[in-house]
C-alpha cells in the first residue's frame, strides 16, 4: 500500500512540474494565491517561512475532496446498511429518521439534521468490531456506482484537490482530513485515494468498546455518539488529535466556518479557502439554500477573514479524474 501511495504520489507531482504546478487549475487569482503562499512559507529565508514540524493543512472532506452530491457519501451507504437491516426493525417504519429513509425521503432525513443522521449511523454500525465493518466499507465503495455518474465513488474525488495534496506533501506540508464524516468510515480508503494515512483522519465517531470473544480481544462499535466533528467541534477535534494550529484550512461549507476562522485567526502566515460549487455542467451548482454542503454564512465571512474562495467554474480545469 505504501509504495503504492508514494508512487502515486510521485507521479502527480512528476506531472504537475512537466505541465506546470496544479494543472488542473486554470491560471488566475486563485492558483497564483496557492502557490505563492506555498512556495513563501517552504522557502528558507523568507520571512514567512514555517518550519516543517509547524506545515500543518487540514482539508474538509465531502464537498472539499470529493462529490458529496446528491447526498453525503457516508449517507448512502448508510441508507443501504438501513434497508438490508429494517426486516430485523419493524419499529423502524414509523420511527423518524428511519421512516424517512425506507420511503426514500432524503429531505426529510436531512431536515432531522446531525442529531438524526448520526442517529442513522449508529444504529448501523454499532455491533460491528472495527475490522468487519472496514471490510464492509471497502466491498461497498468497489461494488456501488456513483447515481449520477456510474463511476466509483472513490473516482468522485477532485482532481485539483488531488494536485494540491501531492504538491502540499511535496513541499513538507502534512495533510489531515478533519471531516463530519465517521473516522470509521473514511479510515479504509483515505490513503488509497487521497494519500492521506488513518491516523491523520479526524472524524465524527461513535463510542467504541473492547471485549473478548471465543479469547480474541476486539474492538465494537456502540449506538451512543461519541463526538460530532463539524463546526465549531472541528476546531477542538483538530487541538485534541494534532495539537497544533493548521497554517491551512480548506472547506466548502458553514460546517468548516470554524475551521477556517480558528486556522487563520493564528499568529503568522496562515491560508483559508473555500471551495464554492458554481459548475452545473461538470458538476452541480449548489451554496446558499442547499440542504447539503449549504455554504451562507462563511461565504458571507470570507472577504473580512481574507479567505480564498475558489470558484469550481473559472478556477478548475478539470473536476474529477480522467476515467479509468
């Protein structure tokens, strides 16, 4: 798996220096924003130098990294793991947010908010030890196509995002995913896809507890919530698990506000940006009103801050890689 990263890794990067840096991002503002910060804060002797230990950057994940339309990734395997279960929950066809998703009422599962998605999430994957339920994670993710696209969806993943992670690591930045997302969930395929290793995953989780079956210790998922990483619970799950201000913050939404605010809210070289969802050709054009990835408040925020907003129409060339 590793070589496999680093080989991956060092082919983005081999091809963004033949082709120029970031060439999935067109030329302008925004990638001239980047790359300047990136090469002023990594050069020795500029006075906005940071020192390795202290390159921290820490990316959003559904919206940010990959496709979180027409709904949340983990939500839909979620959605799965409740109907394969329901004939063993007969109570659940007239118990909210359950109802909700065996009539494919994805409104009205969003409108329970977080409280009733993570309701969903841990009644589904509690029970399970850690190992069978990435196992499950992993079959999903190969054997379920994308609704829109027929892709894979860990081939939903942007490629300009792809390009800056390489660059970021080339460059002695470490990358973390700081995601509402379940850490269980994401931990099996962050690498694969992103580079980015589980133990530099922060997420939402359940609690976990340890047991001994048939004399072998495991480690089970519980139906109690543990911690929900999303807004302003971002920025403490970030002090607790790296214990280090990022110098960079990346999101695309109202549950990152926090994020970026505490990022570059630090003292000496910092850079948050938004990436705003614009393109509804390539992709789908979505802020303000969306139930999903709504981004209102840290749009309206992000002039005062200084943050970067990315517009996906003018600022990226490509969206997502080319097929395989």
């Amino acid at each position: 798996m590793k070589k496999t990263i680093a080989g991956i890794l060092f082919f983005i990067t081999l091809n963004a220096f033949a082709q120029g840096l970031l060439p999935a991002w067109n030329e302008g503002p925004t990638k001239q924003a980047l790359l300047s910060f990136i090469d002023k804060t990594t050069t020795e002797g500029s006075p906005e130098f940071v020192p390795i230990p202290e390159r921290i950057a820490v990316f959003d994940n559904d919206g940010t990294l990959w496709s979180e339309q027409p709904i949340y990734v983990q939500i839909a395997f979620t959605f799965d793991r409740i109907k394969a279960l329901a004939p063993q929950h007969p109570e659940w066809k007239t118990t909210q947010p359950f109802k909700a998703v065996l009539e494919n009422d994805i409104k009205g599962v969003m409108a329970t908010g977080n409280k009733g998605l993570f309701e969903l999430i841990a009644a589904t994957h509690a029970g399970i030890d850690t190992e069978t339920f990435q196992s499950m994670v992993t079959h999903w993710l190969k054997t379920t196509p994308h609704p829109r696209t027929g892709r894979p969806y860990t081939e939903m993943v942007y490629q300009p995002m792809l390009e800056l992670l390489a660059h970021l690591e080339s460059r002695g930045y470490k990358t973390y995913i700081v995601s509402g997302g379940g850490i269980q969930f994401m931990r099996p395929w962050t690498e694969m896809v992103y580079g980015i290793p589980p133990e530099r995953v922060i997420g939402s989780s359940i609690k976990t507890k340890f047991e001994v079956v048939n004399g072998q210790p495991r480690l089970v998922g519980t139906p109690e919530i543990q911690f929900i990483d999303d807004g302003e619970n971002k920025p403490i799950g970030i002090q607790e698990r790296i214990g280090r201000r990022p110098v960079m913050a990346f999101g695309n939404s109202d549950g990152d506000l926090e994020m970026l605010w505490w990022t570059t809210a630090g003292k000496g070289p910092r850079f948050g940006m938004l990436i705003r969802h614009t393109d509804d050709v390539r992709e789908v054009a979505y802020d303000r009103k969306s139930s999903i990835g709504r981004l209102d408040k840290a749009l309206d925020m992000a002039p005062a801050k200084g943050w970067v907003v990315a517009d996906m129409k003018n600022d990226w060339k490509e969206i997502f890689p080319p097929k395989k």
